[in-house]
C-alpha cells in the first residue's frame, strides 16, 4: 500500500517537472519573439501542455519518442495559448501520429468546433448573437433556397423524421451551421450547408483513431463538419488586433500530411466498412480518381490546343 503511494507519488513529481519544465519552454519562446505571456495565458499554455501529456499517457508513449523541435510544438502552445483557446472547454485537439522520415511521432494541436464559434463570437467584425446546427436525414422535409433580398441561403424548412436512427451515418444526407448576425437592427442567418459528398470526404480524411469518434459520435463529427465550413464562410470578417495576427495564422495552418503516415497496423484499421451499405470508404481511392480526372482534362486541353 505505502510502496504504490510512493510510486503514486513519484509519478505525480515527474509529471510536475516536466510540465513545469515544457512551460518555461513556452515562455521562454513567447519572450524571444517578444510577445511576452500574460497571466491568463500562461494558464491556457499549461492547461495544452497537460492535455498533451495526458494524451502521450495515455496512448503510453515516452517523450524521447515525439520529435518535440520538429513539430514546433512549443510555439504551437504558445499560439493557441496567446488566441485564449482552452483545451478544458473542449475548443483544442490533440493529434498525434507516425513521422515516416524522422521515425518519430508528430504532435499537432488542432483547433474544435468549439473553438471555432469562440474565435468568430470573440473576433468577428460582424457581430454573431449565437449558433445553431443539425443533420439533415432520410425522410427529412429539409428546403433551403437563396433569399434574393440579402443574397444568402435560407432554410425555408427542415421537419425531422423520426423513424430512424440519427446517429447512423448511412442515413446522414446533409448538414448546416447556422451563425446569427445582428445587421442594421436585423438578425440575418448566415448558412453553411454540406452535402453528403463533403462529409463522406471529411470521414475518409479523418485519422485512425477519429475514426471510432465518427462511429460512436457521428452526428457530432457531421456537426462539426458543417461548423468548420461556416467558419471559413466567416473568416475574412475575423479581425484580431495586429499583435496576435501571426499566432493566430498559425493555429489556422492546414495539416500536409507530406511527411507522416501511420502504422501498416493503422492503415488497415483506416478502410473502414459501413455496415449498412457495404460501402468501404478509401480516401486514397477518391484521390486516385480525382488524380485521373485531372489527367484526362490535361490530355483533353493538350488536344485542344495541338488542333485535333
């Protein structure tokens, strides 16, 4: 009993060091590019850098094994910790995976749906009264149309049917996030509508593990989804002062995969069947098939342009 309270113990020191250790690490960055951490942002750094360590915990990998200097991982805390995002309010994500050139892992801090209405209610020039999203099923009585007066969508009708199973992917044909704007004393909806397309495409490209959360969640993931086509939609109109422009660039860096790849393990697990429809749904497949397009319509114009 005392022997497992001492190792108990033990364990809790270490991971107080290390954390203590990493957070220096941040500060000691934000002081060198000169844009210091406040308080407040201290605590959101330290708030990262535990989900972080939890996560490497939990997956029980060890810290020599994550290439910490090559993902930028310090300055990735930093960046999301000076935008005031919290990994407690479940507005960031940790992600981590395979490097196949540095035969290390990679750690990548990624941005929640929650964490994408944060920064457009906290930074947006148009000034957004709240939010509301949904999935659009089989049976659904769903309308939307362009509303010629403001020259945005309008969901004329969505009647829910309740015969079948929301949470299946298979019975999933749509999604929309909807951003409520305050304009000229008027409350005007600004849509995002996805089509099962976007989502299948959003499924496929989705890591190894997220893959579980789509089975288990999917309603959720879809959601999430259709939020991240609104947040673009409301990007341009998001205005942070100058001296947090760079960090927030930074946290809005798309994810190129160029240098990792998952376990042979891993991949397998990735061609996943859907039970329903027998579907495998194979990212590669459909980048092969966009790869094919793409030539054909060079051979086509090369055509065009030689006279035949």
């Amino acid at each position: 009993m005392n022997q497992n309270k001492k190792e108990t113990n033990s364990v809790v020191e270490i991971n107080k060091g290390l954390l203590s250790g990493m957070l220096s690490r941040v500060k000691e960055l934000s002081e060198i590019e000169n844009t210091p951490l406040t308080s407040e942002e201290k605590s959101f750094a330290l708030e990262i850098l535990q989900d972080i360590n939890k996560k490497v915990s939990e997956k029980r990998i060890k810290w020599n094994e994550i290439d910490i200097v090559g993902c930028a991982l310090y300055s990735q805390v930093k960046a999301f910790a000076r935008i005031g995002l919290s990994s407690i309010n479940k507005e960031l994500y940790v992600d981590i995976r395979n490097n196949k050139y540095t035969g290390k892992k990679d750690i990548n801090i990624l941005k929640q749906y929650q964490g994408l209405e944060k920064e457009l209610i906290k930074w947006s020039s148009k000034k957004i009264v709240r939010f509301y999203k949904d999935v659009v099923c089989q049976g659904d009585e769903f309308e939307i149309g362009v509303d010629f007066n403001t020259g945005i969508n309008k969901i004329a009708k969505h009647k829910k049917t309740t015969s079948i199973d929301r949470n299946n992917l298979a019975n999933i044909n749509g999604a929309y996030a909807i951003a409520y704007v305050k304009e000229n004393d008027e409350i005007v909806p600004y849509i995002a509508n996805i089509d099962k397309n976007r989502i299948t495409r959003a499924y496929n490209a989705s890591p190894t593990e997220t893959k579980t959360i789509w089975k288990q969640d999917t309603t959720k993931m879809v959601i999430k989804t259709a939020v991240w086509e609104l947040y673009n939609m409301l990007k341009p109109f998001i205005n942070l002062p100058i001296e947090l422009k760079a960090d927030w660039v930074n946290t809005n860096e798309k994810m190129e995969w160029v240098n990792t790849e998952a376990t042979q393990e891993e991949l397998t697990k990735e061609l996943e069947v859907d039970a329903n429809s027998g579907e495998i749904l194979d990212f590669e497949d459909e980048k092969q098939d966009e790869e094919i397009v793409d030539k054909k319509e060079v051979e086509e114009t090369s055509q065009k342009n030689r006279g035949f």
